[in-house]
C-alpha cells in the first residue's frame, strides 16, 4: 500500500481564500479583523513562525500588529501591553508568541489575554469550554487543523480509535478531547507509556505530537491508518522532518501527512478562522 498525502498547503490555500473573503465582508461591515502578535527575545524559529503569521494575515486582509520586544522586557511590562492590547476595539485576537524567556510566567501572561481574544485557545477559559463542549471559547490551533484535515478526506471518527502520542496543553490534550468529541476512541500515550507500539499498532488514526524525529515507524502502524504527523524536527542536514518515518510509514498507512507542508500551514490558517471568528462575535 502507499499512501494518500494529506495536502495542508492545498486546504490552507483553499481555506485562506475563504477567510480573506470572509476578511473583506467584515470589512465593509466596519469591524475589520485585527491580530496583534508579540514576540519576545530573538529565539530563531519563533521569528520565523511570527512572520509566517504576519504574512498570512496580510495575504487574507486582517489587520496585523507585530511588537517585538527585547529579552529583557519585564513581565510587568509585557502585561501592560497586554492590558492595552485587551482594550483596543481594531485588535479582535492576541497572540504571544511562545517559548518566553525564562524570567516570564508563560501562564500567567496567557490569563491576561482576555478570553474574548484568546485565538491561540491557551487561556483556561478556552480550556475549559473544549473540555465541557460549551461555547464561547476558542479551539488551539494545531490541533483544530489536524481535525480539519480529518474532515477534508471525508474520514469518519465515529467508533474509530485514535491515538494521540503526546499530552501538550498545546496539541495533545486539546486534540484528544475534540477527537473525544466525535466519539472516537481515544487513548492518549505519552514519555511514561512502557509500550508505544502495543498502542498505535492497533489504531486507526495517529496522531504524533512529541517532537522526536524517526518516533512512529512502519510496524507501528496498521495497514490503512491515517498517521497524522505534528513533529517539527530537524533531520542531520537541518532539513524540516517530523515524528514519523515518513518513507517507512507511506508503504503501509492509507493518509498521510507530509512535512513540511501538512501540519504547519494548517495551524496558521486555524489562526487566521480564529481572527475572523472573534471579530464576527463582536459587535460593529
Ligand atoms: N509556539 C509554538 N507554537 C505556538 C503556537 O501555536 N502559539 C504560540 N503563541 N506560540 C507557539
């Protein structure tokens, strides 16, 4: 067997075209969409995904704000931008660009985003409507955009088994509770889990969510799978890989994700439906 790829670029193209109409009707209601996105100290791959960022929302018409601040900014001081950021009826979504160094409390400048602009879905408030199904709050990113994906090929989660390996706030919890909510079943495998392979080989669909290159080979794998692969590695050459063996896992899964061009794109295109969402809960 080989593999179908599922194409992130070709449904963020698909879905970006969508939201930048979506962009322009806000527009000409008066409530332009507007992120603003912080970025703190000058970690390499953070200043490439804020750009990233920042572009795709100039490509879409939302308003975009970049405050790029030294490592040495205080956390007093970046609560402050926060704060002013909270008030600012043209920002509709804040974004603070994670890791922060070290002198940060990275949770605690996340509860001061305000829920109502919460588009990464950090705060505990987004948390919390996830886990209860209740409305209001917005979904993580990378997570959201696998499940689109899942959505995009027609795939049926109902009475499958998914397993998530890893058990991030960021991707591998929200993922298994919105995969919980389309009643799959759902086992979440993590650093402590003695036998990995016991778990995924028996799954339909694979999510890898840890960050260590080669991590899901082809006997980890039933044939026909969907292997979803949210890694960002980098291989012996610095090339971008993920936490599948790709070559390995294609001969045997039935959907695959690439990377680069599956996860990665889709996360900031589920930023951008983010944006546009909390500017559309607004009132003009
Ligand atoms: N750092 C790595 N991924 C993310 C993300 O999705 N959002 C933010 N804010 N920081 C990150």
């Amino acid at each position: 067997m080989t593999a179908h790829i599922i194409d992130g670029l070709a449904l963020s193209r698909k879905l970006r075209t969508q939201i930048a109409t979506e962009a322009q009707q806000l527009t000409a209601q008066g409530r332009r969409p507007g992120l603003a996105v912080i970025l703190v100290g000058d970690n390499p791959a953070s200043q490439v995904y804020v750009r990233n960022k920042i572009k795709a929302c100039e490509d879409t018409g939302i308003h975009s704000v970049l405050e790029k601040f030294d490592a040495s900014l205080s956390e007093t001081e970046l609560l402050a931008r926060i704060a002013a950021l909270n008030a600012d009826p043209r920002i509709h979504g804040i974004l603070v660009q994670l890791p922060l160094p070290g002198h940060i409390d990275e949770q605690k400048v996340i509860e001061a985003i305000s829920p109502a602009k919460d588009v990464d879905g950090f705060h505990v408030a987004s948390a919390g409507a996830l886990l209860t199904g209740l409305p209001g709050g917005f979904w993580p990113c990378t997570p959201h955009g696998c499940l689109q994906m899942l959505d995009d090929i027609g795939y049926e989660l109902r009475g499958k088994h998914a397993v998530v390996v890893g058990r991030s706030n960021i991707v591998g919890k929200p993922m298994a509770l919105m995969l919980l909510a389309r009643s799959a079943t759902v086992t979440i495998c993590h650093s402590a889990t003695p036998d990995l392979a016991h778990f995924t080989r028996d799954a339909d669909v694979i999510v890898a969510a840890v960050g260590k290159r080669g991590l899901i080979t082809r006997d980890m794998v039933k044939p026909g799978a969907v292997v979803i692969d949210v890694g960002m590695n980098r291989d012996d050459h610095g090339k971008l890989c993920g936490d599948v063996d790709f070559a390995g896992v294609s001969e045997v899964a039935g959907w695959i994700t690439p990377v680069p061009g599956g996860v990665g794109p889709m996360t900031i295109t589920m930023l951008l439906a983010n944006t546009i969402e909390s500017a559309r809960r607004t009132t003009a």
